[in-house]
C-alpha cells in the first residue's frame, strides 16, 4: 500500500488527497494541517461590510475524514527527504511524532512575514489585515466605530498571494467609511511596492475607480519601517496612519528551505510536472511551489491536479484528470455610492497561451460578486464535502 503523505489540508493539499482518493485505490492517504478548520480566503474581505459571515467560510475536515482521507492536526516543523520522514509536533498524534511516506506532497501555503519591516517586532499587534482571520475583525471593528483618521492600506513586493486583496481592501473600506457618512473625514493611502497595482491587468481599472473613490495611490514603494503611528517608505517618506491594514511580505514555511527544497519557495521541475528538482518522491503544490503565476485558488488547485495526475503517472496508471492552467477570477470593488452591495469586476487569465491571454469586464457588476460566491462555495464543498 502506497503511503502518500500530504502537507496542508487547504485548496492545494485536499485538491491532491480527494484526487488520489478517487483514483488511486487502496493508496493510504494522510493529510496533516496545522488547525483543526479551514478558513477560505476569497470572499474573507467581505466581513468588513458584512457581506459574508465567519460561519459561511470555515470549514471542518469531518467529510474528509469520513472519505477514507486520513487527517492528522498538527504542525510539520521539519521535512527530510533523504529519509523520507516528516517531523509533526503538537499533534493529534501526541507530539513530536515522525511520518513516513512514498511520496511526499508539500502544500502548507505562505506565512506573512514582517520580520525584515523595522518596528515589527514592537509593533504588528498595531496591523490590521484582511488576510489573517482574526485581524480581519479588529479592521472590521475599526472601519464600524472610528470617526476619522487615515487608512493605510499595503501590498509587498510580488510574488504575494491573492494579488487584488490590497485593492479590495481600499474598496470596500471606502464603502464601509461612505455608508457612515464619514468619508470626507478619512483619507485611504494604498502604498504599493509594486510599479502597479496587482495583478496588472486590472491596474488601469483599479487606477479610475480610485479616482473617483478619492484614493491615494503611492507605487514603487517599500514600507521599511512602522511605528506606532506612522509608515516610513523606501522613498523615505513618513506616512502617519490611524487604521494600518499592511499586508507583510509573503514566504512558504522556513521547512521547505531547511530541507534544501528551495529558496524559499520549493523548486519545480515545471508548472506540470511539481516534483522537486532532486526528489522523484516530493512534489509541492499551491502557493508554497515557485510558480511563475499568481497565487491563487485557482492555481492551487490547478497545480494540485497537476501533482496528482504525476503521482498517478509514476504509479503507472493510465487516468489522468482534465486539467490547465486557465481561470476567471473577481475581485472586488466595493460600492462608490457607499451601499453595502460590492459591485466586482471579472478578468479571465489563460497560462496555456504564451503569452498568457489576459481579459476584463471594465464594467463592474453585482452580478460578478455573487459568482464569486458561488465559486467559492462550490471549492468548499468539493474539496470539504459540505456547502452552507
Ligand atoms: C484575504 C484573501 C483573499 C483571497 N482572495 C482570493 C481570490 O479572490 N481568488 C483566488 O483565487 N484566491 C484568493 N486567495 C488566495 C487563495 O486563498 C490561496 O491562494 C489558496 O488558498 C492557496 O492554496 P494553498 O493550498 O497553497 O494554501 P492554503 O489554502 O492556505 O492551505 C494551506 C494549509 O496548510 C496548513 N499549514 C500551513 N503550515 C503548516 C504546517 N507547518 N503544518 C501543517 N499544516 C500547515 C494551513 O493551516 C492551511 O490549512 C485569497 C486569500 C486570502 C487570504
């Protein structure tokens, strides 16, 4: 029985275990997370305008568990690849406990690292961000009660994941400040260390719409520096800020690099073919594999399709799944008028054309929003078993 051990039971890891689950009988699959639930990430800005609710994106691994899916909670601190082995501490399992596998596939996803942003250390508790599930509420909380002050909103240098999630932060809190009546009081800085806002296909649409919102727009710039009441930029510029909702630089867990699996991220061999460069046996997925794409749902997915269908290749069956690199995506654009009713804005992006095709409704809709929805309730049912 082939042992097919799985890091990160989020969209790239369960992508893979459901995968082999159905087509690799008799394979023991194991899947290790660091929680004992899964929090969605697209629809996770929405909580500012109470647009979507905690219940609605949180998942359990119960389905998963009753699929035959081993599920194992604890937190892999090591990986040795020569050993085939990986070190699970606070587990399930009692702690530490060491996991042996056939193949190996590392989906944990990225970490938010502000350690390189001087002050961080003193200061992080004084961030508020979309991207992490609690904080999300503190920002929630602070858009609903403050008065007036100045949003700074940031994205890092790319790659970081969920490229439009600055933009939808600016927006819906433009929206959340205008439904109060006290926008004129607030000023909204997005600091961008990119030339553009991300992903750049949408940046012209983004560039309007933050015209009209009264946005500040600052590219080509680092936040080096945070104190408790200012942004310090590589451009040496001193922002003070009211509200922070600085998104910090983005790195797979330090396990990967460890191991000599990359630098940070792990070393493919291709976007299809996932195993490592020196290890047949270790493949990654999703955004923890350096892939020259953005990272997103999508993707994760996608590239998980793609580790299984190698794994079910080196296994030497024929079936492989239908699958390339190629999605429609949303984002977010909140509502200039100040109704609590995101309007979205749709592009299509297809990898499989060189160079890639890049599409776009500049007209936003409402109707893209509760796509957006359904999309991501139908990853969390297919991937967890239960919709809501
Ligand atoms: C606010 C936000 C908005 C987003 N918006 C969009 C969007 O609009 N469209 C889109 O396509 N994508 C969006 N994304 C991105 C999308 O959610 C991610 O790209 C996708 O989830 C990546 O999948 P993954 O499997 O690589 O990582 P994840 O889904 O994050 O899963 C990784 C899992 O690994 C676990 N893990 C991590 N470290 C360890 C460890 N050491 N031991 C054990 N387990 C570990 C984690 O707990 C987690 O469950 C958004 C993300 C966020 C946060």
């Amino acid at each position: 029985m082939k042992r097919i051990l799985i890091v990160g039971g989020g969209i790239a890891g369960l992508g893979v275990a459901n995968t082999l689950a159905e087509k690799l009988k008799g394979a023991e699959i194991t899947v290790v997370n660091k929680e004992a639930f899964y929090f969605a990430g697209p629809s996770r800005p929405l909580l500012l305008t109470g647009e979507q609710q905690y219940e609605r994106i949180i998942r359990g691994y119960e389905e998963v568990g009753n699929k035959g899916i081993r599920v194992v909670i604890g937190n892999v601190t090591k990986v040795d690849p020569d050993n085939r082995s990986v070190t699970v501490t606070e587990s399930s399992m009692g702690s530490p406990k060491m996991l042996n596998y056939d193949y190996l596939v590392l989906a944990p996803g990225v970490v938010y690292d502000g350690s390189k942003i001087v002050g961080y250390d003193k200061y992080w508790y004084k961030n508020t961000t979309v991207y992490d599930p609690g904080r999300v509420n503190v920002l929630k909380k602070r858009l609903w009660s403050e008065s007036s002050g100045t949003l700074v909103v940031y994205a890092p240098k790319f790659p970081y994941r969920c490229a439009p999630a600055p933009t939808e932060t600016a927006m819906l809190a433009h929206t959340i400040l205008k439904h109060r009546g006290v926008r004129d009081k607030f000023r909204i800085i997005h600091i961008d260390a990119n030339d553009k806002t991300q992903p750049p296909a949408i940046a012209d649409v983004v560039s309007q719409v933050y015209q009209q919102a009264g946005i500040e727009l600052i590219t080509n710039s680092e936040i080096t520096e945070i104190t408790d009441n200012s942004v310090i930029t590589s451009k040496g510029e001193k922002i003070p800020y009211t509200i922070l909702a600085m998104l910090e630089p983005n790195r797979p867990p330090k396990f990967i690099e460890e191991a000599g699996l990359g630098s940070p991220y792990f070393d493919v061999r291709s976007p299809q073919d996932l195993r490592h460069t020196k290890y047949d046996d270790v493949l990654a997925a999703g955004d923890a594999a350096k892939l020259p794409f953005p990272k997103n749902q999508e993707i994760a997915f996608e590239s998980s399709q793609f580790a299984a269908n190698k794994i079910l290749e080196m296994e030497g069956l024929s079936e492989r799944v239908p699958v390339q690199y190629a999605f429609v995506g949303w984002t977010y654009m909140g509502n200039q008028e100040g109704k609590l009713e995101t309007l979205s804005l749709q592009f299509q992006m297809d990898f499989t054309k060189q160079p890639p095709a890049v599409n776009k409704d500049p007209k936003l809709s409402r109707d893209y929003t509760l796509q957006k929805d359904r999309w991501e309730q139908a990853y969390l049912e297919r991937l967890f078993g239960y919709r809501i």
